[in-house]
C-alpha cells in the first residue's frame, strides 16, 4: 500500500475537491501515484513458448520478462506453451487479439517464420520473436550477438582444462557462440583441443547425453552445454563424473557451486522489459535488432571457487575492454 503525506497546499487543494466530488478526488490521487501506469502504446502484452515457462532455463526467462512488463507498467500479461506450429500460434495470436493485446512476444527463432506470414493481418500487433529474419513493418527479431559470449567462455574452459581437450555440445551449427568457444579457448590454450558435436536441437537430452559420454571418453575436462533444454542434465551428469562444465543462458552455478565454472548468460526477461519500453514510446524500430554484453543483456555468471582470482580479474578486464571498444582479446 502506498501512504500519501499531504502539505499544507495539498490539504487547500483538498478542500477545494470536496466542492466537486469523489471523481475529482480520484483524478488527484491518481495523478500523485499512477507512475506505474503505462501511458503510452503498450496496452497488453502477449507470450508464446514452444514448450514450457518451467525449465528453469529459456522459457522461464521469457515468463520472467512478462512479469518485469506486468509490474512495471500494470498491463495484463498473458502466455501460451506449446506453441510449436503455424496453426496453433495463429490461433494464439487471434486470442490474443480478442484480448486487446498489442504486442507479442515469440520466444524462440522459429517465430519470426510465424511472425511474417501472419502480421500483415493484424497491423495494430506489433510481433517479436529471436535471432531470426523479422521482414514486415509491425515485425521486429532480437537477436543476441553471442559470439563474444562463447569467445569468454572459451576462455574460462581454455584456462581450467588439465587434460588439454574440452567439449561443446551445440542444438544448431549456426550458433555463433560455437566459434567463439572455440577461438577463446585456444586463445587462452594453444594446446587445447575442442570437440565440437550437435544435437540437432534444442530439446533432445537424450541424444545431448550421447554425445556427452563420447565427448567424456576423448578425455574432455571441461563440457559447454550450448543448449537450453538440455543443458541441465549435462551439467549433472559431468558433475557426478566430477568435471567441469559452463553454465548456458542462466547463471546456473546453484548446479555445483565448484563444477560450474561460469555461465554464460544472456538476460532476456532485462532485454523483454527494454523492448516493452520502446514499444511503449513508440520506438520500436521494425527489423532486426542485436544486442550484445555492452547493452549490459549478456554476461558471464558466478566464478566457481575453483577459478583462480589472477584470471577472473583478467577475464573481466578483458570483457570490460570489449564493452568500451568491441574488440576481443585476440583482436
């Protein structure tokens, strides 16, 4: 609950209201602390998940954003799971419109596709979606520049390894934090060598732990699970064979305070709520939009204990300097 203290004018001024009534009255309280109220173009905010808001990891950073657009601006806030086809998302998006929402949020590459054959229907919805090809004037993709993000984490893996050989299990081979592993650890390493294997997606944990036990039996050290929905029981199982790992996209060091190394983490309910803001003064720009560790949306997580202090200050020069000039340690 929120107290008002009243001074001597807004007492005169209170008396005055009593002349015209409770609606007068309303209107003065209301304009003392509505600062939370969202004036501008933001009505209702919408969100779609191809799978669930409870994995801990993507889906519950994308409910997480919902609730930072909810509390900061007191609009409405609706999500849909399983949100995996052209068919169900159109019939999603058309609840939505009966809703009166006007911005949507498509929690995943796959929805900037979605997105573009279905926006053109709905001109007063402007549509968001990740690291896709947003094409139509009311479509936007945020995409995260994450080559940087692998580059660091490369490092830290690079700079742990006793054995010299380290592994990433990647969902697609197009993600840029594959290279940027790579070229930070032998950066840091110029003997290590990098086992690289896909899943082929982003969900299959079953096929994540193959690859894992391959990985595990070339004598790899230090794993990097480059995929939300199976990087969790990757960093279990290399906990339990009493390995190193790198968190992927949350701070996942509550996983094994030592065996996570770091994290890689790239803070989508902050970038939700930045995207909310512009759209709500309508500076939403259409396109594609990326971000990056200087938009303060992607950084390294908690340092296990076992890193050592000399190298933690290095590494955190090293990502401060890029903020400043956007060049790698490499570069």
């Amino acid at each position: 609950m929120m107290w008002l203290i009243l001074g001597a004018e807004q007492k005169k001024m209170l008396k005055r209201v009593k002349k015209y009534g409770i609606l007068l009255l309303c209107l003065f309280l209301l304009a003392s602390c509505g600062h939370g109220m969202s004036a501008g173009k933001l009505k209702k905010a919408g969100l779609l998940v191809p799978d669930t808001v409870n994995d801990q990891v993507w889906g519950t950073k994308g409910y997480k954003g919902m609730l930072k657009i909810q509390s900061r601006y007191n609009v409405e806030v609706y999500y849909k799971e399983g949100m995996n086809s052209q068919m169900v998302v159109e019939r999603a998006v058309n609840e939505f419109d009966q809703k009166g929402v006007n911005i949507i949020f498509g929690h995943g590459n796959e929805y900037a596709e979605y997105f573009n054959r279905i926006s053109k229907r709905y001109p007063h919805i402007h549509f968001v979606s990740f690291n896709g090809n947003a094409e139509n004037s009311n479509t936007t993709s945020l995409n995260f520049e994450a080559y940087a993000m692998g580059f660091f984490g490369g490092m830290v893996a690079g700079h742990m390894t006793t054995t010299n050989t380290v592994g990433l299990i990647a969902a697609h081979k197009w993600q840029p934090e594959i290279a940027g592993f790579f070229e930070g650890a032998n950066y840091e390493n110029n003997d290590v060598n990098v086992i690289i294997e896909y899943v082929g997606n982003w969900d299959d944990d079953k096929k994540a732990i193959k690859l894992l036990d391959h990985i595990l039996s070339e004598n790899a050290d230090v794993i990097y699970p480059a995929g939300d929905g199976y990087n969790v029981p990757v960093i279990e199982q290399v906990k339990e064979k009493g390995h190193y790992t790198i968190g992927y996209i949350s701070d996942q060091s509550d996983l094994g305070e030592s065996a996570v190394l770091t994290s890689t983490i790239q803070h989508v309910d902050v970038l939700y709520e930045s995207v909310a803001e512009k759209f709500n003064k309508g500076d939403l720009k259409a396109g594609n939009l990326t971000f990056d560790f200087q938009d303060d949306v992607i950084s390294l997580g908690k340092f296990s204990s076992d890193v050592d202090q000399e190298f933690i200050d290095i590494i955190n020069a090293a990502i401060e300097e890029y903020k400043k000039t956007g060049k790698l340690p490499n570069e």
